[in-house]
C-alpha cells in the first residue's frame, strides 16, 4: 500500500467513524424529540383540559419544564405501585411543591401551641366503627380556595356547616369571604393565613356569620362588607380543642361532627394526591388546615379519616383525601391529631 493509498484509507475510516458517531447523536436526539413531543402533546391537553393559557412563550416553555419533571415523579410514584394511594397529573402540575405550598397552605398553627381547654366528648364510649357526615346531608359541596392561602377559614366554616346542621336541621353554606374580609383584627390574615380557633373566636364575637351566596367568595384579600357581616345564617355559642396528640380523642370528636384539623399538607404526593388510603410521606409542620368529616376503615383492612379538603373536586377522591388513621406517631399522620378543634351550638 502506497502512502497515497494509505491516506485514502485512513481518511475513509474517519469519515466512516464521523458518521457512525453522527448516526449515534441522530438516534438520540430523535428519540428525546419524540418524547419532547409526546410530552408537549401532553402538557397542550393538559393546559387544554384545565383552562391553563400562558402570558407568552417563555412563561409557557418554563411551566412545560415542570411539568414534564412533575410527570416523570408522578408516572414512576404511580408504576412503583408500592403505596395504598395513587398521584395523578391534576390541576397543579404545572406548579413546583414551593410554589403549590406557598400560594395555598396558609396555616399558621405551628406558631401557637394548644392549650387545654374542656373536651365535651372526653367521656363518650360508644363510637361507630364508620362515620360519614356526608351521608347526614352536615357536608356542603367541595369549594376551592383558588391560589389564596386561607384553608383556616374553609376549614372552619365547614366545620361551622357541620355543626349548624346538627342542632338546626339545616345545611348553609357559609362565607369563607366574610372571615378573609372582616376577621383581620387578631392573628388571622385572610389569604396570608391565619388559624381556625380564631375564626370560630370571631364568628363568636360577631354573633354569626353570613351565607356563602350573600358574601361570596374572591378569593383576594377585601374591604369588609359590614352589611353582611351584620347579617347572621348561622351562629355558634364557643368552640373546644380536642385534646392534642390523641386520635382516640379525636375520634370521639369526629364521631359527633365535623372537626377542623390542621395538617402537613406540604409534600409533593399530597400536592398530587389522587385516590386510595394516604399513608404520606409527610413531617408535622402543620401548615393547611382541613376539615375531618368522618372515619372508616378499607377494604385491606387500613384505617382511614375521611377529610374535606378546599382544592377543587378534580384534587384527591371528588376533592376529599382518606388518610391513614392510627398511626405509630402519637400526633397522627401528617400531624392530624395534634391541633383539631370543633364549634360548638
Ligand atoms: C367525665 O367523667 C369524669 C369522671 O366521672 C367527670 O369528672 C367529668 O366531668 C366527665 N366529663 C364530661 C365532659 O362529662
């Protein structure tokens, strides 16, 4: 082989190689512009199905980018298939868990702690092996409150619902916008947070407190509407703590009404919540505020409390969350036994 010759040869396997390595570098990005694609497609129903439009392109790309990651932990959480529960791409996968918690999970218990105070229910034995308030007709529809952090206040009306039913007959829905607008001279901060003791202590003060159609929700902090606030659906003559760190106590509690219980609803499978028996992962940095509506026990075998949450119908089973009941952890799951409290009529 001449030197000539020789150059011809070696420059042919250069090229072969350059092309081999550019044949390599095609397939791979083929195939991650078929996933992009997929995933754009995805991410379009998506938005499509949730009414999601974005300001502009840039704003666009960057919620596709969380939400392919948000997809991506949700598809391997749902293929592990490890857990009681499920996740589900819903409404929020768009939104980072920093996000998601801070524009929602205003509850601001872990400031304050529990005082003992009298327990109504201390002495009760009897108590149902299943309780369902729904079933009693003491449950208000599913609302959602939207991207303003004042879960105290739903949870609290709903317990207010709750309770009105059970001495009056009547089911009203209340005003969450009321306790936004008006209970701001204490600790509660309408959409900055706020505490769900203070609301009843203020519903008490103000001697009731108006429908949810005569002082509608905004979900934005208001001026008070002092009409409405003068104007009462409903009234409760105080509210009680159940003992903290008991969830016998709370059982008790829950099998007589509807209770307000403050949770850690900050973890990204709560976020994405869809259905089954929640058993977290979630710490104690009670942070939302929920309301207990009843308690049971599933199919497996797995206790559960039933909980009304204020995200929506399309959150978690028709908007409610089943979460694990007695757990090791005497401050129950995600927290649920550590600051529950319930007005009394
Ligand atoms: C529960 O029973 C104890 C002991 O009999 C009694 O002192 C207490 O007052 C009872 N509590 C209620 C709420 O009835």
């Amino acid at each position: 082989m001449d030197s000539k010759n020789q150059l011809q040869h070696q420059s042919t396997y250069l090229a072969l190689i350059l092309l081999l390595g550019a044949s390599l570098v095609c397939e791979a990005t083929s195939r991650t512009s078929l996933e992009d694609a997929s995933m754009y497609e995805r991410h379009r129903q998506w938005m499509s199905k949730f009414g999601r439009v974005y300001s502009d392109n840039n704003e666009r790309h960057k919620r596709f980018n969380i939400f392919r990651q948000n997809v991506a932990l949700i598809d391997s959480f749902n293929n592990a298939n490890n857990k009681p529960y499920n996740l589900a791409v819903n409404q929020f996968a768009d939104l980072t868990n920093e996000e998601f918690t801070a524009s929602r999970n205003g509850f601001k218990g872990h400031m304050c702690s529990n005082k003992a105070t009298p327990f109504i229910y201390e002495n009760i034995t009897a108590l149902p092996s299943t309780v369902d308030w729904r079933t009693k007709g003491a449950v208000t529809p599913i609302k959602d409150q939207g991207q303003c952090g004042c879960c105290w206040a739903f949870s609290a009306v709903a317990a207010m619902e709750g309770v009105t039913k059970l001495t009056t007959g009547t089911l009203i829905s209340l005003s969450e916008q009321e306790l936004v607008d008006c209970d701001t001279k204490g600790e509660d901060q309408g959409c900055q947070g706020g505490l769900m003791d203070d609301a009843f202590q203020f519903i008490q003060k103000n001697k009731g407190l108006t429908t949810e159609s005569n002082y509608p929700y905004k979900g934005v902090d208001g001026t008070c509407n002092t009409n409405e606030e003068s104007n009462h659906a409903a009234t409760i003559n105080g509210f009680q703590d159940v003992p903290a760190n008991s969830e016998d106590a709370l059982q008790k509690a829950v099998a007589n009404q509807p209770v307000s219980v403050a949770i850690d609803a900050s973890g990204f499978e709560f976020q994405f919540y869809s259905s089954g028996v929640f058993t977290g992962s979630c710490g104690t940095q009670l942070d939302h505020g929920v309301t207990a509506v009843g308690y049971g026990k599933d199919d497996d075998g797995t206790k559960y409390w039933l909980v009304k949450n204020s995200w929506g119908s399309s959150w978690g089973e028709q908007g409610y969350i089943r979460m694990q009941r007695d757990v090791d952890a005497k401050e129950g799951l995600c927290g649920i036994a550590m600051q529950a409290s319930f007005p009394t009529a």
